[in-house]
C-alpha cells in the first residue's frame, strides 16, 4: 500500500473485506451440508451450524448408495450427459461455424433466427407434443435433443470462431482442402479452450435437468438423478423404506443426513471434472465473450 492515499487504503481493505465475507456466504452452505452429511444422526436432530462434524458416521453415505433407484437414476444421468455433450457441443460447433463465415448466405437472418429462439420458446406444449409426436417418450433421446443446443452457447462459439484468421482458411483451400477439412483439421484444434468451455456448460445443464425427467418420462426406472433427489429429499422416509434397506439400518440414519448424503452424491461427479476443465473454461470463456 506503498505510494497509496488515505482513501484508496480504505477502499482496499473494505474492498477485501467484502469479498472475504462473500466468499463465506457461498462457502458456508457446501460445508454445511458436507459437515452435515458427515455427523451421527442422533446428534443433528437440533439442527444449529456445523462447523464440524457432530460426531462421525458414514450411514448416510450407506443409505443413499445402497438406493437402487439412485444408482439406476445415475447411471440415466451419465448416458444423457455424456450423449448431451458429444452431440450439443458437435452441432454448437458447427452452427457456429457456418454462422461465422462471412461467405454464408443469409448470415445475418439465420443469426437473428437463432437469437429469436434465446428470447421465445416454442413453449411446453407444443414441445411436449412434438417429443411425443417423435416416439421418444420414455427414451434418452427425450432427455438428450431437446436441450442439445442453446442460442448462447451458439453465440459465444460464433464469437471466438469470427477471432481466428480468414487466411488460415484461405490457404487451406489453395492446398486443396474442403470445408470439412477446415472444420476438422485447422478449426477444431484451435478451439480446444472454447469446446471445453462449452462441453462444461452443456455437461452441468443436463447433469443438473429433472425437468425433462418430469416431462418427458413415465417410468422411474428412466428418471434422471436430480429428479431422484428431489424425491428423496421430498419424502426420505419412502424413498428409504424404498432402497431394500433393513429396518435395522434405517433406524441408524435420519431425514436431514441422508438429505445432505444425497446431494453430495449428485454434486461430487461435478466437483470432479471441474478443475480439469478450469484452465480452458477461463480462457475460453474469456476469448469466446470478447472476441467478434
């Protein structure tokens, strides 16, 4: 602080202390419910913070991994989300892609249209009829193409597509190569930051989806997971009495630890993937928003 007035020394410590202070409000909740999940059942019936575990117990855990209709509704979940991602992030790229060549004919009315679609629905009724329409209740390919493509995911790559140079893709063709060369072979290997931005933001979509769980399916055995959480945390005792526990075992957990287990569950797959992503999602979103 060296060289700094008297006002700026202020702004600099209210400044840091505001942001100390936001960082606990966001922090606090995760441990809550990490410490939570963690602590004896009979010691967390009062409630209160958790700092700590109250005492130590992984019978929470036990319960919801031992939920059939959990590990089924995972396993949902990570076909849908891996089938999302490999789908949305190719037809992303490639709208994206023809939208960013200045060639394309009807450049900006395909553009427009896309953006229409960022601030009008065709709404839940006619969607809902046109999936069932298509044969695809009760199928992953319900819980995978409706959501696959997004106007904003569309735009940001648009925007780092448009950064990269026109005389890469000029000098590709002098030697020959066709559009799907440039695409594969020059434009794709430059977007490894972007791709891995946007493959993040359609992963966390349909790992975070019920709602297509709740449209689109009839059976619970095709549930996604966070359509199975909302069911455990709405009605425990059921979905325990459910999961072919013995009553032994269920008297050792309660309702608000084996809520706290069974977010954890469908939270830790994230947390995961996350910080192997982290260093192309910051560079790629960055560019990606810049960029244009």
């Amino acid at each position: 602080m060296i060289g700094l007035s008297k006002g700026e020394r202020l702004f600099l410590v209210l400044n840091q202390l505001f942001f100390i202070i936001l960082m606990v409000m966001m922090i606090y909740p995760f441990w809550y419910i990490v410490m939570g999940s963690l602590s004896e059942p009979e010691m967390t019936m009062g409630g209160g913070f958790f700092l700590k575990p109250e005492g130590f117990s992984l019978s929470a855990y036990k319960a919801v991994l031992q939920n059939v209709s959990l590990l089924t509704s995972f396993q949902v979940t990570v076909i849908s989300t891996l089938g999302g991602v490999l789908i949305g992030t190719f037809f992303t790229a490639t709208t994206a892609y023809a939208l960013s060549r200045k060639r394309l004919r009807g450049q900006k009315t395909f553009a427009l249209l896309v953006l229409f679609t960022m601030l009008f629905s065709g709404g839940l009724i006619p969607t809902y009829l046109l999936v069932k329409g298509l044969g695809m209740i009760d199928s992953y390919w319900a819980l995978i193409l409706p959501n696959a493509m997004g106007a904003w995911n569309i735009f940001v790559m648009l925007s780092f597509f448009r950064g990269i140079p026109d005389e890469l893709e000029e000098a590709a063709k002098i030697d020959g190569a066709g559009d799907l060369t440039v695409f594969f072979r020059i434009v794709l290997p430059l977007s490894n930051a972007v791709i891995a931005t946007i493959s993040l933001f359609i992963a966390v979509g349909y790992w975070n989806d019920f709602f297509s769980s709740l449209l689109y399916m009839t059976e619970k055995n095709m549930w996604q997971l966070q359509m199975v959480l909302n069911d455990i945390i709405s009605n425990t005792s059921a979905a325990t009495e459910q999961s072919g526990l013995s009553i032994g075992f269920q008297n050792q957990v309660n309702v608000f630890t084996v809520r706290m287990a069974a977010i954890m569950v469908s939270t830790i797959p994230i947390l995961i993937v996350y910080p192997f992503l982290q260093k192309h999602f910051v560079k790629g979103a960055l560019i990606g928003s810049v960029k244009g």
